[in-house]
C-alpha cells in the first residue's frame, strides 16, 4: 500500500477547502435533521404500508446523504491522487473491517446454519430468552414470531455463544406441557387418572403422539406435569389453556386442593 503524499495534501488543503468541507458538513447535516423531522411528520398522514415504507427510507436517506458528503469532502482537502486514495480507502477498508467484523460474523453464521440447518422456517425456537416460530431466514438473521406477534430478529452469530432449543425440528411434532401443583395429601393414582382423562380428550390433541403425565415430589406438595402433541404447532397455546381449564375443573370437582408454592421454590 502506498504512503499518502503529504506534500500534495498540504498543497490541497488551504482555507478555502477547509470552509468547502465545513460548508458540505453543514449542508449534509440540516438535510440529516430535515429528513429526520420531515417524513415521520408525513407519514402520520398515511396508514398501513405507505407509512411503513416512508419511516423505513429515514435510515436510508440518512446514510445516502452522509455517503455522498464523505465523497465530496475527501477530493475537496486531499489531493485526488493515486497514492493517496489506494492509502486512504485502504485505511478505511480496514477501519470498515473492523467496525462490521459482527456482521461478517453473522454471515459466516448463516452460512453455516444453512448447511446444518439448526432451524427452519415453521420451527418454534428459543434463543436468549425470546421463543416464537421463524418467519424467515436471510443470511445475517433469522426473523422469528413471538406468541405477542412481535418480530425479533435473531442474528445467525448467536450459533456460536447462546443455547438455541427447537421445539419441533422442522416436524409437525411439538410437545407441549401443562402444569398442576397440588397438595401433597390427594390420591396420586386418581389424579394421574384424571389428568391423563383430560389430555386424551382435548380436541387440539394429535392422537397418534404419547400423551402422558408425569409427576415428582416436592417439599412442597406434589408437581404434575401433563404432557401432548398438539395437532399443530401454532395450536400449542390453545392446547395448553384447555389441559389447563379442564384439568382444573376436575381436580376441584375431586376435592383436590392446590398447593401454595413459595417463590424461594419456583415450579421445581
């Protein structure tokens, strides 16, 4: 790489050029604020894509504007020649390297996860705390649908340092778990009785798949736990509240009574 000619770039930069460049700055600056007041302020006149589209272009307009005042500022202070700009884009090159080595990051992630296919669209995943299904998969991120239908994008680098739980591997089969904690004083074969009752007959319920209920011990009471494959997957939150509902409903009809669980136990 070649050294910049500092002769020929103290030549260029006199006054005159130094009052151009501050002029461009000053320039690109009101028309970053007048962009950034102006089409949110528009786009309150309109509904559905049209406002989505012009709150979108902000950020867009914004880096065009600061792209073309870096492109008029360098040739107005440096001396445009060949030494200089291979000296000065290779500096920024390398400034640039390392101002977006997450997102080179990103994309060797997604690279990868195209290959091992650690989710696909239709999986419902859990990474860093956000669980939904994945919308869509670009090669930084994949976009997923939380249960609130919000959008969270998940960049693919995340393969490399966080836990990502997929809840149906790109099957049908996603197993769902309702929770009962009871007093420990009941009869537990009655219970499981019931409870395995209310799973068989959830209409949200694929009949082909285990269902079962499981239960442990704690100092507390008792932790039933019902379990099922719902005949879809985005039924998951609908075959939970009915186990839920109806499991209840039994259990007081029983005489069963609900365990208080201290919040220093948790669900256990």
């Amino acid at each position: 790489m070649g050294e910049i000619d500092f002769k020929g770039l103290l030549t260029k930069l006199s006054s005159t050029a130094v009052v151009d460049a501050f002029l461009i700055l000053a320039v690109a600056t009101a028309l970053v604020m007048i962009t950034q007041w102006l089409l949110p302020k528009l786009a309150e006149r309109f509904t559905g894509k049209s406002r989505l589209y012009l709150l979108a272009a902000v950020p867009m307009l914004r880096l065009v504007i600061i792209v073309i005042s870096v492109l008029l500022i360098i040739p107005t202070l440096i001396e445009p020649t060949f030494k200089n700009l291979v000296a000065i884009f290779g500096a920024l090159g390398l400034a640039l390297g390392f101002a977006f080595k997450d997102y080179a990051n990103s994309l060797i992630a997604g690279v990868v996860t195209l290959y091992e296919m650690p989710y696909r669209p239709g999986d419902w995943i859990e990474v860093d705390g956000q669980y939904g299904e994945v919308r869509s998969i670009g090669m930084r991120a994949a976009e997923i649908v939380t249960p609130d239908d919000s959008v969270v994008v998940i960049p693919h680098n995340k393969l490399w340092n966080s836990l990502i739980s997929n809840g149906n591997d790109g099957t049908q089969n996603l197993m769902c778990v309702a929770d009962f904690y009871l007093d420990a004083n009941h009869d537990a074969v009655q219970v499981r009785r019931l409870l395995q009752d209310v799973v068989l007959t959830s209409p949200y319920l694929k009949v082909h798949r285990p269902a079962f209920v499981v239960l442990s011990e704690k100092p507390w009471g008792t932790h039933y736990r019902v379990k099922g494959y719902p005949v879809d997957p985005r039924d998951q939150f609908l075959f939970v509240s009915d186990l839920t509902e109806r499991g209840k409903s039994v259990l007081r009809e029983s005489g069963v009574r609900f365990a208080a669980v201290p919040l220093s136990a948790g669900a256990g």
